[in-house]
C-alpha cells in the first residue's frame, strides 16, 4: 500500500493506483476530458492528452496528469491550486479557440463534455485567436457523421474502435495543426470497414461524431397521407426514461406507447413480437443443424454490427452465422406484407419506423437483400435519442403519461422476447424455445444466469435429450474476434454462440442515451429488462398466442419455404481495409 497526501488529507491506496484513482476515494474531483474509464469491459483511454487533468505534485518542478500518473510513497498533492487550475483554464481556452462556436445547434448540446466543463471551470472568455481547423465533414454514411472541426485529439474514439472493437476504422492522421482522426487513406466512412456500431459515438466527448438525423424525414412523413407504423425495440424501454430525468433502467414501456400516439404515429407496434418470431425460426434452424448435420456453432444474426464485423474479417465463415433477418427486419417484412393484407393498404402505402438503440440498424435498414423486391421493409431508424428530441420538441410531458398498451396483432410478446436487449438475452430466448422443441417437456426454470451478466465472454452447457449443448455469449467486437479466432484454429467447440457489437449487447448501443463511460448505467438497464420479463405472463417465444397465429395463417411451419421467403437472409463478403 502506498499512503500520501491530497490537499493536506491523508489516503492510503494500492501501489499502481493514480492521482486520480487516489482523489476520487477522497471524493475529491479532478476535472478530465480525454480520460474515459470503461471499468466493467476492462479497458482506459490514458492518453493523457488534453491535460486538463493536471494537479501540482510537490517536488515536481513541472505540472503532473493525474490520470497518468502513479502514487508514490509520501507523495504530496495539490490538485486545488491556483497554478494547475490557471494552467487547466488556459489548455481549455486553447482547445476553444479551435473549436468551432454552433453549440446551440450541436447535436452534443447539453450533452457535450467540452461545454460542461467550460461551464465548470467558469470560462467566459476565450483570450486566443488564430488559424482554425477546416476538415471537410464526412457524412458519406448511413449512420454516423463525421465533424473532424470538433475533434479535440482525444482518442477516446480510436481506443474504442480499436481497442475495444478491433474494427481499426479510425485513427490518427497528419501531424501537428493538421492532425486529425480519420479512417485509413481518409476514405469516407461508408467506404471504410467501419461496422457502424456507433461505440465511437457513445464515448465522443464533443459532436466532432454523431448520428445522421432522420427527424424531419419521420416528422414528413407522419404529416403525409401515408400509413405510418412505428415499432420499438425492447432496449429502448429501459433508456428512454434517462432522457427525462429518469433512473437508468426504469421501465418506461407504456408512457413510450403513449408518447409515440401522441406524436401522430398510425399504428404503434413492439418489435418484441417479432424478436419471438426470430428465436422461433432461430431455435428451428439450430435443431435443423444439429439433426442434419449443418455447420456449427451457429451464430445469432440480430446485430448489424457484428453481421458487417464478420462481412469483413471472417469471409471463410460466413456459412455460420444464422440466415435470420433481425427482429426489426422480420417485423417490416410482415409490416409491408402480412399487415398490409390485414389492413388493406399497398406495401408502397405503408411507411416502417424502427426505434432503436442502435445507429447500425440505419445501414443495415438500407441493405437491399434484406428488402422486398425494391422495396424497403424498414423505411426509417431513428435511435432512442432521435425519439426522445421528438417527445421534447412536441411539449410532451413524459414523465407523467399515462400507460397505453401496443396494437395488435404484431403487438404482443413474451418476456423472452425483452431480454434481447442485454447481452446473453437471445441465446438465453433461444434455449428456452429448443429445449421443449427438442424435448417435448415443459421447461420450468427458465432463467439461464450463467449467459447474463457483464462478462466479455461466457460459457456454458445444458443438457438437452441427453446431448451436451455447449454456449458461448460475448459482447463487444474484440471479444468476438477472439471467439472467431479460436473456432478458425480448431480451438473451440461450440454448439452455438451469440454475438452483439455493443458492451452489455443492445441497452449499450450507440444509439442510447450517453452514458459517458458510466458502466453503473448499463446494469441497470440489464436489470430492468430482466424485471420486465420476470413480469410477462408468457415467458417463452413458442407460447406467444400471435406467433402460433401468424404462422396458422400466413408462413406456414418455421424455418419453411415461406419463412425462408420472408424471414431468412444472406451474407456478403466485404473487403478488409
């Protein structure tokens, strides 16, 4: 143990701990901007960059970055002095008088670290002029919007990207004025091998990376004479509330409902319903393989990232993954076909919002082999942000909404269904399908707790009909290269393995509120879609009384020809920058 002191106040604290570490167990706080600890999925951006962080060390002729450095043996520290907080103003003023001055219609407003801490360290004025940075803004992509003017070096963004993610996507470019975070020989972004994951995104302090906005387009729409349906995924359910003041991971579902009728949508739907759908046709086609002989493990294919991550990088593999549209696809498949029957509107008459926690899914809605003969099964992604600006912008008030429930008939779900959006959530939906398909027994226990939880990876077995079926769960693009890794080797044998981009799978996608490194906000939001499907009266996607109805009436038996037709997918080799 190391013991020193931070202004004039003792603290002991395990040898390799910074200054930082050390003041926060004093509840002093250190202002940081480039410093992001993402405790729970074990990786820190300590860059030391920015140097807003620095503190007087006595002894030390020059000023000490408190999230760099280490506590030494009788250490003495002043992070209050009126020397590192001049010199903390003036590296904020400099990183100003670059920056450019539309925080009023910054997409980061109010959620921008850059302005908090200006605000915080009371800068009124910037006293330096000069020469200002004028990159070409790359908004070449479906997803994200790349502003380099308000980039400020840092690399909290190539920590994730790389490190993270293993995407290796973006990284430092140029040197001195002219550097700059960009994408390999500085194509745009829509030619790179970017995922969209958004995770750059979640952890930008400033607006330098963002989403592209479909707000006025939905809003056009709504006020057209078109059909317009909009369903939500089961993350956002726990979100949304953050954005109105709300505890992380309060169940907002039915003031969302009300909200979103509220906002002129015709029909308000619960991509639930089609995420039970999914686990049908995906737990038919694990059996399918397991029976026949098919390549194993399969691999779930709900998340657009991870399906554009191994597009790239795993083309050998690509026979793997399940053929299963994602839940929002499937749902603007039967939107556009089975729906429309029902309601008696052309396709082409009825327009599909997904609400989703992902930015990913706004490429992935425009992949034509995921549509219906030149038509879009999903016409607009908007992110639970995107929503929330809507709810705002119409004087709505959130918090005290009264509950209403979902149309039908593509409203109801089971609480297997709700799981999907935390991590281990559809291989655990899946489990409780296969067992009683593959059984015929009613399974009772039907909470898995060794595929949830925060873990990069976790494994396990259960024994169905005497057959040992081995599972793996991971979560974030690294871990799953590792997984992948190791199948290419020969190395593992895995029966079947669910994958999702986002740290803590969809509650942290890069559509979500901001959670600005806060990885406490990411549990709870997995608890409360847990509640909410310890809450559900059917719990198992194969008991959804409107799935066994929907495949009665209009597909036939899973994972059959006109389930294939309307529900299944291919893949595309993409090229590896």
């Amino acid at each position: 143990m190391v013991n020193l002191k931070i202004n004039g106040r003792e603290v002991e604290v395990p040898e390799g701990t910074t200054i930082l570490e050390a003041a926060k167990k004093l509840n002093i706080k250190i202002p940081t901007l480039c410093h992001l600890d993402l405790h729970d999925i074990k990786f820190v951006n300590q860059s030391s960059s920015c140097r807003i962080c620095v503190v007087e060390v006595e002894g030390k002729k020059n000023l000490q970055t408190a999230c760099s450095t280490a506590v030494s043996e009788g250490m003495n520290i002043r992070t209050d002095s009126r020397r590192a907080v001049k010199a903390r103003r003036t590296v904020l003023e400099l990183l100003l008088s670059n920056h450019p001055k539309d925080c009023l219609v910054c997409a980061k407003n109010h959620d921008c670290e850059l302005q908090k801490l200006s605000a915080d360290l009371g800068i009124r004025e910037v006293r330096y002029e000069g020469e200002m940075n004028d990159f070409p803004i790359d908004n070449s992509s479906l997803s994200i919007v790349r502003d380099p003017n308000k980039c400020i070096l840092c690399k909290r963004c190539e920590t994730m990207c790389n490190n993270v993610q293993t995407v290796h996507a973006l990284s430092e470019i140029g040197r001195g004025f002219d550097t700059v975070i960009g994408t390999a020989f500085n194509l745009p972004m829509h030619e790179s091998n970017c995922t969209f994951c958004g995770q750059c995104i979640a952890v930008c302090p400033t607006g330098a990376l963002t989403e592209v906005n479909k707000i006025s387009k939905v809003w056009k729409e709504i006020n057209s004479d078109k059909v317009v349906v909009v369903q939500t995924a089961p993350a956002i359910r726990v979100a949304l509330g953050e954005e109105f003041g709300m505890e992380p991971g309060t169940q907002v579902t039915g003031k969302m409902v009300s909200a979103l009728k509220l906002l002129g949508f015709d029909k308000v739907y619960d991509t639930d319903f089609a995420a039970d759908l999914t686990i049908m046709e995906e737990a038919t086609e694990l059996m399918h393989r397991l029976k026949h002989g098919g390549r194993l493990p399969i691999l779930t294919s709900c998340c657009p990232g991870w399906v554009k991550f191994i597009e790239h990088n795993f083309q050998d593999m690509l026979d793997i993954p399940s053929t299963c549209k994602s839940p929002h696809e499937m749902f603007g498949t039967l939107a556009k076909t089975y729906l429309a029957e029902k309601m008696g509107h052309k396709p082409e008459d009825i327009i599909v919002v997904s609400v989703m926690p992902c930015v990913a899914k706004k490429y992935e809605a425009a992949r034509p082999e995921l549509g219906l003969g030149g038509t879009k099964a999903v016409d607009y992604v908007l992110t639970t942000r995107e929503l929330a600006i809507m709810i705002k912008e119409s004087g709505i008030d959130f918090v005290n909404l009264q509950d209403e429930e979902f149309d039908n008939p593509l409203g109801e779900s089971s609480g297997a269904s709700v799981i999907f959006g935390a991590t281990g959530g559809v291989i655990e939906a899946a489990l409780r399908t296969a067992y009683e398909f593959m059984t015929g027994e009613t399974l009772e226990d039907v909470e898995f707790h060794s595929l949830r939880g925060m873990d990069g990876i976790k494994e396990a077995s259960v024994t169905i009909n005497g057959e040992k079926i081995n599972i793996a769960v991971c979560h974030g693009l690294g871990n799953a290269r590792s997984i992948l890794e190791k199948i290419q080797r020969g190395e593992a044998n895995y029966h079947a393995i669910e994958i999702m981009a986002c740290p803590g799978g969809c509650i942290g996608g890069g559509g979500q509120p901001y959670h600005h490194g806060d990885m406490s906000i990411l549990k709870k939001r997995m608890q409360g879609i847990y509640n909410e499907d310890r809450g559900k009266a059917i719990r198992k996607s194969h008991e959804n009384p409107m799935i066994k109805k929907i495949y009665e009436e209009y597909i036939g038996e899973p994972y059959g020809e006109k389930a294939h037709e309307l529900l299944h997918t291919r893949y595309i080799p993409r090229k590896k920058m």
